[in-house]
C-alpha cells in the first residue's frame, strides 16, 4: 500500500515539476534516485515519460485553442517559410515566402469554419470558408476557398513535397493555389471520393464581373491504400470580356511507407495562358505536366527528385521549359523542416543561364 501511494504520489510531482518548467536533467535524476531506492521500476519511469509527454503535446495544442461551452470551439494555427535563393541571372535574395495565421472553428458535429490570412500579401485574406458536413457521402462548404482542380492546386504550401509549385500549376493559377469564392459539394462513396463547385471564375477576393460563373471539379479512386488516381476539368469565364478557361487533367500519386511518387498532367485551352503572354486574345492549346519521387533513407531525411514541363503552346510558338530539380527534405522536428533543391532550366526557345539554387525554412504550429 505504502509503495502504491509513493507511486502515485511522484506521478503527481512529477506533472507538477514538468508544469514549471524543470530540466530535464534533475527530472532525469530526480527518477533515478527512485528507483535506486526501490520505489519505482524502470518500467513505470518508461509509462510515466510517455504519459507525461502526451499530456504535455495535448495541452500545448490547446494553449491556442478557445472553447465557448461544449459544442463550440476555435483553434488558432499557421505556418511561415523562409527561403535564400540563388540564381544564375538574377539578384541572391533571402525572402519570407508566407506567413499565415488560420482560424479553424467548430460550431457542434456538422458545421465548421475556417480562415487563413497570409500577412505578405497586399490583400491578405486568402480563405473564408462555412461548412456544412450532412454524412461521409456529402459535405457543402461556402465562401472563398482553393478551387478543386487537380492534385496540386488544393495543397497547402507548407505540405508540396519540392519547394514551389510545378510550372503548370503556377502559369495557369498564377502562382500556386488558386482560390475563388462559391459553393463546393465534396464527399465519399465507396473507394471513390469527389469534389465540385460553382465559382464566379474571377478569382481570390474579386467580385464576378459577368453573368456566367465557373465549374470545377474532381473524381478521385483509391482502390488500395497509399494509392490514388483522379480525373479533373474545369470550364468557366472571367473578365467583362469573358475569357474562356477550359482545362482537364489527370494526376496519380502512391505512398508506400518510405517511397512517395506523385505526377499530374494538365492540358488548357485559356483565352490567355500567363502573363508572359497576355496580350493574346485567342485560345492557346496549353500543357504541363510533373513527376516527383521522395525517398525517406531514415525518418526525418527525405532526397527528392523532379522532372517538370510546360509548354504556354503546343504549336510550338513559344517553347517549352523543362526543370530538373534534385533536392532534400530534412524533418528535423515535428512541425519544422528544412528543404534544399537545385533546378536545372532548359528552355526549348532562347536558352538563358537561370539555374537556381533555392533553400526554404518552413515552420507548423
């Protein structure tokens, strides 16, 4: 009974030293003594150390989040990145790439909000979203939002496996992950899952300027696990003068314990396709296409490879760029890693030294 109550009573303390913050060098000694005395085995420090730990990770994901009664709750998050960059033709930069703050809120089981804010941008508010979860098989959420297309387009800056986006994802969307404000139907049905929505067209945080509005979606297959392939498209119009988007796509990816392999090919037939070439008015038979493997050697270090193209025209007016990326990922914490690539351009028209070196900081809470 006694050793019982001695247990207990150095669990308590030893929650109560952790909460002020202790080193954990006098914890380490402080555990020692103890079970040199007897009062404790090796076996209840190891569940002691683990239950502990839990409870710390537990409440410091709760030290931002706000709860109003039982049914409704909010959680601040974001994430910054941080790059230096090297390039053959241009200028060395160090560069704070993104810095956003997220909102998420629960309002009961069904409804869920979210918002993000990027702060290096002019315009900041990059999300604001409603959602309404009726089952598995079918969600709405309303508001602006990243527009369903592809694989790449959805995903968060933070999670791309290289640095920056691949070329046809930031020609087409100007820039990355593109966003407009509307309403989007998602859900799951067997191995099957899929996204629509109904847009103005025009983009994040601009009014519609025509009638017409845009419709983007995708179907995705997960036969087995670690394994999707989905099909994508999208058709609208933007501008008083109402050019014409229309896109399809098609992407894969497969996750098999260390290896990850992710591609997507897109094909567009935009009334403008960059700003390179914006001054054109008439359709241009765009395409790009990407592949990227990542290898995890140990659990926190991740070589990666990429091989990407665009081409503004397949007619052969422009050219395409091809990019030869070789990189590494280094997790070296839990919501932080450090990503280093070195890409090699090849430009089928006009070829220019512009080879770029680029190292990116990146930081969760």
């Amino acid at each position: 009974m006694r050793t019982r109550f001695c247990v207990v009573f150095m669990v308590v303390l030893y929650i109560f030293l952790s909460e002020l913050a202790f080193a954990d060098t006098e914890m380490e000694l402080l555990l020692e003594l103890l079970a040199k005395k007897g009062v404790i085995t090796e076996e209840e420090i190891k569940s002691l150390k683990a239950e502990v730990k839990r409870k710390m990770i537990e409440r410091q994901r709760d030290a931002l989040e706000l709860k109003l009664g039982k049914e409704v709750r909010f959680k601040v998050s974001g994430f910054g990145q941080v790059r230096y960059q090297y390039s053959e033709n241009a200028v060395d930069d160090f560069d704070v790439s993104r810095a956003r703050i997220k909102i998420n809120g629960k309002l009961g089981d069904r409804i869920s909000l979210f918002s993000q804010l990027d702060t290096t941008l002019d315009n900041i508010l990059c999300d604001y979203w409603i959602q309404f979860d009726y089952s598995r098989y079918i969600s709405l959420r309303v508001g602006q939002f990243c527009i369903p297309f592809g694989w790449q387009t959805p995903i968060s800056p933070y999670n791309l496996l290289t640095v920056d986006y691949s070329q046809v994802i930031s020609n087409l969307n100007g820039g990355g992950d593109l966003r407009d404000q509307g309403l989007m139907f998602s859900g799951e049905v067997g191995y099957l899952n899929y996204v629509l929505a109904v847009t103005n067209g025009e983009g994040r945080n601009e009014s519609d300027e025509n009638d017409q509005k845009a419709f983007v979606g995708r179907v995705g297959l997960r036969p087995i696990k670690g394994f999707e392939w989905g099909v994508s498209g999208y058709y609208g119009d933007r501008g008083q003068t109402r050019y014409t988007r229309k896109r399809i796509g098609t992407d894969i990816r497969y996750n098999y314990g260390v290896l990850l392999l992710q591609g997507e090919y897109i094909h567009s037939d935009d009334d403008t396709i960059n700003t390179a070439i914006e001054s054109e008015s008439h359709t241009l038979p765009g395409e790009g296409y990407f592949i990227e493997v990542g290898y995890k050697i140990i659990p926190t270090i991740q070589p990666v490879m990429k091989y990407d193209v665009w081409d503004p025209d397949v007619k052969g007016n422009y050219g395409k760029t091809v990019i030869y990326g070789v990189g590494l990922n280094w997790y070296f914490a839990k919501q932080s890693k450090l990503q280093a690539i070195y890409e090699i351009k090849r430009e089928e028209h006009n070829e220019i030294d512009n080879d770029v070196f680029i190292v990116q900081l990146g930081v969760n809470f």
